[in-house]
C-alpha cells in the first residue's frame, strides 16, 4: 500500500475538519473505523489515500442508547457483535444480519457504519488490473465475463451487489442514518442512503466527500415483526448468495406496513415491492409466503451465470417471511 | 552367490494373518511381530504442539535479521504478452534497491515473473515494484481447457515441451509424447484384453466427467530466507523437502552440496506444492549475493494462487463394459487436463489400481493453457480419477438398480479393502439407505426443502519409498537421547513418530527423545510428496534405535555381568536376573563421551502388495430449494500398515477429508475468458471450507501389517483425501436424485439440474 498519513482526532467535528480540510488543500483522505474493509483496498492499491482520519478512537457514537419513545440509536462506531449481542430482542432482523456477517474477528472489530459503507466486493471493481465503470471505465467488466456472484435486479448499468446485509435489515426497518459535516449533518431514510449505479456510478451512498455517518436510529413500532434470512454456500464466512430482511405490524392478525428488502442481489438493498403488497393486510401461512417468494422475483434481470439466484431469492423471502411470522420453513432440522 | 536366508513373517489383517517368507537385508531388524509395539501406534500428544501454539516455532516468514532485505517479484498482469521494455530507472533510484531481472522476452500466464527485486522494508519493496514500468504487447491468449483444444486456438508453446517432475509425482509419470496445437498426447496405458473385455460385457454406459482447479492453499506462502556466510549458502525454507531445496539451489548456482545449508524445522503446509527452491527462491539467493546482505522472498496470498501451483482440472470418459450381475469387464478411459503451462495432468492411476477390472485401457493428454503452471497436488491426478470412476459405477449401480456397495463389492477383491467397505458401513449406517430413500421420497411429496443422502468411494495408494534415508541416534554419557534426520515437518508433525519409535527401542518416555531435523547437515530425509515420509524414515529410525540398543546393552552385559541377550530394556531401567541399572548409570559408563548408531532405509521386503487401500462413506443433507449441500458425517476406514502415532494419522485423516469436501463443493478457481486473468487469487472468493462447514469426523483404522518394511510403515496423507469428493457426490445424488458429473457441486449447479433455475430473463 502507498504511504499515507494518519491523523487521529479528539473529536467527530475534528475529524470531520480534518477530511474538510484534506480536500480544500487537494489531499485525498479516507475516514477509518475499524479498518477492517479499508486494509483490503489499501493493499489491493484499489485506493491510495493521502491521509487516513482514524475515527475508531472518538469515545462519543459508539455506543446503543434508547430514547424515551423507545426508539433505537446506534453509533456509528458500535460493532458488528455488539449490535447482534446487544438487538436481538428489540431488532431480531438487524441483529441477525450483523450476527452472520464476516467472521467473528471481524464482527468483534469492524463498525455498523463502515459496514455501511463498504464498498462492493466485486472482483472486477477490486483488482487492481481491471479498469471497469466504477474506475472510469467504459463498460461493466462483469456483465458480459463472470458475474455469478452478480446482481439479478438493477443491473443495467453496473452489476454490483451491495454488500451489507446491515444495510439490508436497516432498510426494510425504514431506519433512518444522521451524518455529520462541517456545513452541517443530513438525516436520510436508510433507502435514500444507498444510491443506484444510474445515480451515481463512483458510490454506492449519498454521502458527500469528508461526510460522516454518526448515528444510525430506528423508531420503535408497536406490534413490530422483524427477520433476516441469508443463503450462503459456504457456512462458514462466506458472502451470501441471497438474504432477505421482512419487517411488519401486526394488527389484528394480519400484516401491516409490508416491508421486504433483497439482498445480495442489487446493487442496493432492493425493496421487493410486489412481494410486500401480496402480503400486505392478509394473514401470513406458508401458501402466502411462497407466493410472495414468487412475487420477489418481479423485475429480475438475470445475467449469463447468475439466474441461479432467482430460486434463492424466492426461497430466502419465503423463508424470512415464515421466520418472521415465526412459523416453520422445513429447514429446521439441519440448523 | 548363494540364497540369502529367508525369514518367516506375519502379514495382511490382524486375525487373518498369513505367513510370507521374506529375505531381510543384511543389519535391518526383523519387522515388528503382531501385537508386539508397547509404544508406538498409540494417540499421545505432539510433540511440538506447545511450540507451534504459542507462536515460539520459526517459520520462513518470521525469519528476521538486522539489515535484512525484503523482496518481491514483479509479475505479469497478462496472460499472453511480448515483454517490449522494462524502466526501472525510477525505482533504481529508490534507496537500498536491488534489481535481479532474468531478461524474459514473453509472459504466458497471469502472474508469472518478470524481475525481482529488494528493499529495505517490504513496502519499500512494494514501493519499488510500483515505480518500474513494463511495456508489453499482449498477445492472444487461451484460458479453457476446452477451448485450448480446438484447432486454431493461441498457441502456448511453440516448440514440443518436455515433463518436468518433482519429489510429489508419481514416479513413472515422464514421458515423451506427442505434441499437437495444445494437446501433448495420448500417453497410453493399461493392462489386460480391453476389447475382449467389451465383447463378452453385456452391456456398456459411458459418463464423462470434469473437475475444476484446485489451488493449494497452504496457510504459509511459499517463502526462502537466504543469507550468504563467505561461500556458503544458508537458507531457511518453507518447504517439502530440505535435501531438493538444496539440490536445486547447488545445481541453478553451481555450488557444491556442501557451501548449501538448508533449514526447514517448521512448514506451514505444502500440499505438493513446495518441492524446490522454485524461481522466487533462486530469485532470493542471487539478490542476497548481489547485495551481501539477507533477503527474505515470502510471496503474498495473490501470487500464491496465480504462480505458486496447483491441481489441474479434468475431463475424463469412463465407459463401462458390465456383466448384468455388477462385474466390470472392461474400461476404456480418457483423460484431458490443463496444468496451465505445466503437464502431468492424468488422472488414470485410480482406473488402474482401485479395483479389479480385468482389463483397462488409459489414455492421458495435457492441454496447455495461459494460466500458472500446476504441480503435484495431495494425491496427483486421484482426486479426479476416483470422482470419474466412482461416478461411473454408481451410474451402473442405478441402471442395475443394485446397491452401490454391493456393486463394488463385486468387483473388489482385495481383503483390505474388503474389510474397510464392511467396517465403514456399518458404522455410518449404510442399512438406513433404503429407508432415507423413502423419506426423501416423502420429504418431495410434502413440498419440504430437506433431502438426505448417503454416498460411498474407495481410496487407492502406493507405497513409494524415497531410498536413501539414514538416521542418526546419539546416546550422551548423561543419558540424553537425539534422533537426528534431515527431513522437514510440513505440518504432519513428524518429530513425534520418530520420538516414539526411539523411545520404544531405548525403553524411555516419549518426551526424552530429542529429535532434530529439518536441516541439511544431518542425514538425508526424504521429500514429503507420495505419502513416502513415514514409510521411507520410520524403518531407519527403528534400525538406528535398534542398534542404539545393541551398543547400550553391550555396556549394559559389562556392568551386569549378565549377556546382553537375557538383558530386558524396559522404563528406563535395564533388568535380568533380579539384577538391574537404570539408563543413566548405563550410559554414564559409555566407552566414548557419545554412543553414535545409524539406521539406513534397508530396501522393501518383496512380496506384498504395495498399494494402499481405504473405504470412506458421507452423509449428507441437501437443501433443494437453494442447492445448498451441507456434509453431516464422514466415515474414514483407512490402512496405514502399522500406524507409528495414532494421533497423527488421524489428524491426516481429518485434514485430507476436510481438502476433500472441500473440493467437491466450494473451490474453485475463476478465469476472466476475455482478459485471461485470474478472478479470485485470495481466499475470499476461492472458497475454503470453514468451521461451520466441518462434519462429524470418524476415523478407524484397520490393523494390517503389511509386511515390507521392518516397522510395518506406511503413509496415509494422500490416501485420505482420494475418495471423499466422491463419495460426497455420491451422497449427493442419493439425496437428490441428481447425478453430480461435475466439481465443485455448487448450488448453481444443483438448482440448474433440478430445473429450478429459469432459462433466461424472467419477465416483469
């Protein structure tokens, strides 16, 4: 990796200075927290900063705290584990998918909000060798090569997948992500936070250069209902292939306020929206999920090698959605 | 010259032992007699496990010293080009940089060398690699094994290549062929009347088979430390073998054995791949000279995919001839492979010698292709002979529709292995198999996702025995005790079989053998490669042991007073006749301050059969709504003639098992077709399998004593990783009732054959 200088600020606005002031003197400069996917693309050259603002340190957002409504803010900087270990009752989706990420070395160190804002694990997008659309290329490498592990859904201009499966349970929570930045912090509903390729093709999120994710907060819900499902191939720290968050009320027996969010397959999470309203105010059985599997297929664009997913994805929406209404799915027995 | 005396001996299984009449070589102790071993062939911790846990074993990569250089190799991102010119002006300008560029005027693969060089620091180094600028001009390249074998496909050599072999092959494998396009071959082989084999089959089926490559993964790169003291060489390496790092390192610098000191006491795995010193070796020593300072070459996980090697990939034809009671008459058998630039891709071994066929008839070709060379790989060529083979006569089995054990029950005949089919059934349950058929059946009937299976495979081995091997035990006046050979640990934990044979011989606890090795100034050892470590050494450790013991007890019949024939050797005491000395006062009365015996590698007793067998049944679950397959159980019935450290061979048994699930469901490596480069040169994307993804593990080995050697030794790292691809395919096809023909067996690949996977764009 190339040299670079690291900077460690006492505090979030410090931080966001340093970043500010980076770019004003033409520096380049990446915000770090745990390091953990950063270290892949230093060494990769995939990203040669200038400076390396270290926020892992800052002793403010990084923890979980609940406010008098009994909604749920996260701190930028509370790990992978701690959101598992510390929402499994009040978030089982978000806890779920942040339990299953990665390793537990990794889940132990690397923060929600890089996991946020990781950067896709596309092999064309991180070689060095390859000079594709994200990179300011002329095509997507993969659409047209080795895209099995590719998106199926909004895949026109860039077959990215995103890679957060926080990300995925954040958006079907209808979470919201507060950042922070010399001119002033946003609020984004989690679903604005991530950005399609036709949007922008250098980032997958709407952040701003020297723009940083502080908080992430969830409202609470009465009644709510939540899962997360993935399918991998390996068991073992693997990618999946396709997961699936689901999140609704319960009212009077039937769901309300369907939400069902797609992962591993688009290259933001993908809100399954014909699925949500097949579901929507009716009762949820194993008939009504696989029919809503079915459903979540709408739209696919499949490429050459990765129309193997569409059955993943139809089974991960029914599954997630069985989980949720917590009824059985027939895998029991092998978990 | 008159008969040699020959010695009666017991041999096969315990229980059904036979008695063979062998010649054993003049001072070779007679081998072990049936049931005769107090300490070997028992589970006991390893020795240096304390050593390796806590971080206090040097590896290659900790290698360190004060003003030691760090080198890297600049490589080709290409996979076919015309190097034009190289700038290294930029970089030479760089502190402390030292350049060795070997003037290569083309590149045939995706991370091939170009130049090495050395800096101070390994990012400086990194720094270096960046600032020199290469001019290629790419050339048309071929990357597939199936499209380097059409006419007209980007030719790789020009001119007809010879095989190169190393320590890990099987010997015999060299050959001068045919060279066509990309094609080198057919190399032919076989045994018996194929055609009258055929002609008396009443019916035949052909299956065809494939499987992917398969990169070697050892946790430790490939890494050399060089370090030049006045004419002599030193290196550290993480290898497979001290003595062909020596060689070769004597032969590419034209140095005599003796200026060349090899070190390799620990090795993070090699798996075939880590016989010589290799270019990046070389590369490290003549940088080493050139700056008169010590360079460490430890090449990074990327480098270790594309250059480093690996195991081809195959297409293999099996066509059947059968009798309809299950009895193979005849098998006519094809192989392509692609080891990239490299040959030595056939995978007929396992035809010829798993079972009986009557007749066989072998055809091997290498195609060569723009990827990075392959290499000898844990069992060359087995893996994918025994997927091939066994996928064929299961396909038989279900046309019959006869159990597939019984099948191959017909058509084995030998004892051994006939012994680990009924052991290994009985213990993964083989009897349930019809009543998992029905529940699948009724689990498909429901609409539920679950579906489970039981497979089976055979393993076939050979005992080879690298020749040559001589240990050296030394015997101080203070009782202390050291076993000294050359040979490496590559991981297998070989200091702890050599300890506990001396220990058997000398009367004394396990831990009070030190044993010293992975150095070249200390008798040659064998390469580890064909599973000949154990085999190879193990005699000549016992022969030096025993005569180790002869000289003590010769001490011990002048303090005694007793012949040293009526003297017992027993925990640390020497006893006869109510009188007795303990090892200490016996060695404190050594004619010279140290007792020096040496045991050589006598040659193999004739007689017995040299292959080794083994059994090996999986039970699987297959989820078929996501293609996901998930291995319950593996059953491992093995023969490792008489194992010397239980612990060990069992823990080979568990490693060549999880390389073996392994490869039949998750590795693979991906090629861009248009760029011809590597796609997934790290262990993120070249799946391994984890953890979560291990089964219950259940190894049992038979008691066999094979009778060639005086200690009954055999290998067992190669045998153990042959069947279980297979018989996890097996498993496989049973839950699902879909044939896997392919490796790894992806939930791609499954979904795609339960026609679950929609054919093209599904509409909006």
């Amino acid at each position: 990796m190339k040299n670079f200088e690291r900077v460690q600020p006492r505090s979030w606005d410090e931080a966001a200075s340093a970043l500010a002031a980076a770019l004003k003197s033409g520096k380049s400069a990446e915000a770090k927290g745990a390091g953990t996917e950063l270290l892949d693309r230093l060494k990769e050259y995939n990203l040669a900063p200038d400076q390396v603002v270290d926020l892992r340190r800052l002793s403010s957002h990084n923890s979980i705290l609940r406010n008098s409504s009994g909604g749920i803010s996260i701190g930028a900087l509370v790990t992978l584990s701690a959101v598992a270990s510390g929402l499994r009752k009040d978030l089982p989706a978000l806890a779920d998918a942040c339990e299953g990420a990665a390793t537990p070395q990794i889940r132990n160190a690397a923060t929600l909000a890089g996991n946020l804002c990781q950067r896709p694990r596309c092999w064309y997008f991180r070689s060095s060798e390859f000079q594709c659309l994200k990179k300011g290329g002329v095509e997507c490498l993969a659409k047209s090569g080795e895209n099995e592990f590719h998106a199926v859904f909004g895949n026109n201009t860039c077959a990215i997948v995103h890679p957060s499966a926080a990300g995925v349970a954040l958006v079907a929570l209808n979470a919201r992500i507060e950042t922070l930045a010399p001119g002033g912090g946003r609020t984004f509903a989690a679903a604005d936070f991530f950005v399609r390729p036709e949007v922008d093709i250098f980032a997958e999120n709407a952040l701003k250069p020297g723009e940083l994710v502080v908080d992430i907060h969830v409202d609470r819900l009465e009644g709510v209902r939540s899962a997360y499902r993935k399918i991998k191939q390996k068991q073992a720290f693997d990618w999946p292939l396709a997961d699936a968050a689901v999140v609704w009320r319960e009212t009077g027996g039937v769901a309300r306020d369907v939400r069902i969010v797609i992962g591993s397959a688009a290259p933001v999470p993908w809100r399954a929206k014909a699925a949500e309203a097949l579901v929507e105010g009716k009762r949820i059985d194993a008939a009504l999920a696989a029919k809503a599997g079915e459903a979540a297929l709408e739209g696919a664009t499949p490429l050459g090698k990765n129309a193997y997913k569409l059955p993943m994805v139809a089974a991960v929406v029914r599954r997630t959605l069985l989980a949720s209404a917590g009824l059985p799915d027939g895998t029991e027995e092998h978990r | 010259m008159a008969d040699a005396p020959k010695t009666k001996i017991e041999v096969g299984l315990a229980g059904k032992t036979t008695v063979m009449e062998v010649e054993i070589p003049a001072g070779d102790p007679p081998p072990y007699k049936v049931g005769e071993r107090p300490v070997t062939g028992k589970r006991r911790p390893r020795l240096d496990g304390p050593q390796m846990v806590t971080g206090r074993a040097v590896y290659t990569h900790d290698a360190r010293r004060p003003g030691m250089l760090h080198a890297r190799i600049l490589r080709s991102p290409h996979a076919h080009a015309k190097i034009v010119s190289i700038d290294a002006s930029q970089a030479e300008r760089m502190p402390g940089v030292i350049f060795e560029n070997p003037g290569k005027d083309t590149v045939r693969y995706h991370g091939e060398a170009v130049l090495a060089l050395a800096a101070p620091t390994r990012a400086a180094a990194e720094d270096a690699l960046r600032a020199v600028k290469v001019v290629y001009d790419v050339l048309p390249h071929t990357v597939s094994l199936a499209a380097a074998r059409k006419e007209g496909a980007p030719l790789v050599f020009q001119k007809p290549v010879e095989e190169k072999r190393s320590a890990g092959d099987v010997p015999g494998a060299a050959a001068s062929v045919e060279q066509k396009g990309n094609v080198r071959g057919p190399k032919a082989s076989g045994r018996g009347d194929v055609d009258k084999g055929f002609a008396e089959a009443d019916g035949t089926l052909e299956v065809v088979t494939t499987t992917t490559v398969q990169t070697h993964v050892p946790l430790e790169t490939h890494a050399l430390f060089a370090e030049w003291v006045g004419e002599t060489l030193e290196v550290q390496a993480s290898t497979q073998g001290t003595f062909s790092v020596r060689d070769e390192l004597a032969g590419v610098l034209k140095l005599p054995k003796d200026k060349v000191i090899v070190r390799a006491e620990f090795t993070g795995g090699g798996f075939g791949a880590k016989f010589g010193a290799g270019d990046y070796g070389v590369f490290a020593a003549k940088l080493a000279k050139k700056a008169g300072k010590p360079v460490l070459m430890a090449l990074d996980r990327k480098e270790e995919h594309l250059a480093a090697g690996n195991r081809p990939d195959s297409w293999n034809r099996v066509k059947l001839g059968y009798k309809n009671d299950g009895t193979v008459t005849a098998v006519d058998y094809e192989s392509f492979g692609s080891a990239g630039v490299a040959t030595g891709t056939g995978t007929g071994g396992f035809v010829k010698s798993a079972y009986g066929f009557p007749a066989v008839r072998v055809a091997e070709s290498d195609v060569f292709t723009h990827l990075g060379p392959g290499c000898a790989m844990r069992a060359p060529g087995h893996p994918q002979g025994c997927f091939a083979v066994e996928t064929a006569l299961e396909t038989l089995a279900d046309k019959l529709g006869m159990d597939p054990l019984a099948l191959r029950l017909k058509n084995d005949p030998s004892e051994v292995r006939r012994a680990e089919w009924e052991i290994g059934a009985k213990e993964i349950g083989w009897s349930r198999r019809a009543e998992i058929s029905k529940s699948n059946a009724a689990a498909t009937a429901a609409g539920s996702p679950l579906r489970r299976g039981l497979g089976c495979a055979a393993a076939v081995w050979y005992t080879f025995v690298a020749p040559g091997s001589q240990v050296i035990v030394r015997i101080h006046r203070d009782g202390s005790v050291e076993a000294e050979n050359g040979v490496q640990d590559i991981g297998g934990g070989v200091r702890t079989p050599i300890a506990m044979v001396v220990a058997e011989e000398l009367g004394l606890p396990v831990a009070r053998v030190n044993v010293k090795i992975g150095d070249s100034r200390y008798p040659f050892g064998p390469a580890s490669g064909g599973s000949v470590t154990i085999g190879s050494l193990i005699p000549a450790v016992r022969a030096a042991a025993v005569h180790a013991r002869e000289k003590l007890l010769a001490v011990a019949q002048k303090l005694l007073g007793v012949p040293a024939g009526e003297i017992a050797l027993a925990n640390g005491v020497f006893s006869a006749k109510g009188k007795s000395a303990d090892f200490r006062k016996v060695c404190s009365r050594l004619p010279g301050e140290t007792l020096v015996a040496t045991g050589d590698r006598a040659k193999d007793y004739d007689g017995a059969d040299t292959r080794i067998f083994g059994a090996q049944f999986a039970e699987v679950v297959v989820d078929v709504e996501t293609g996901v397959v998930g291995v319950k159980k593996v059953v491992a019935v093995h023969d490792c003639g008489q194992p010397v450290w239980k612990t060990g061979v069992e823990s080979q048994i568990r490693g060549g098992i999880l390389q073996g699930i392994s490869y039949a469901l998750f590795e693979e490596r991906v090629v861009d077709e248009r760029s011809g480069r590597v796609l997934n040169p790290n262990v993120e994307f070249y799946k391994i399998l984890g953890s979560k993804d291990t089964p219950e593990i259940v190894p049992i080995l038979v008691d066999f004593y094979p009778g060639k050697n005086n200690a009954h030794a055999r290998g067992i790292g190669e045998p153990a990783t042959v069947p279980t691809a297979a018989a996890v395919a097996n498993a496989v096809a049973h839950a699902t009732g879909i044939r896997p023909t392919a490796l790894p067996i992806t939930p791609a690949r499954i979904l795609d054959a339960l026609g679950t996977v929609p054919k093209r764009e599904v509409k909006a």
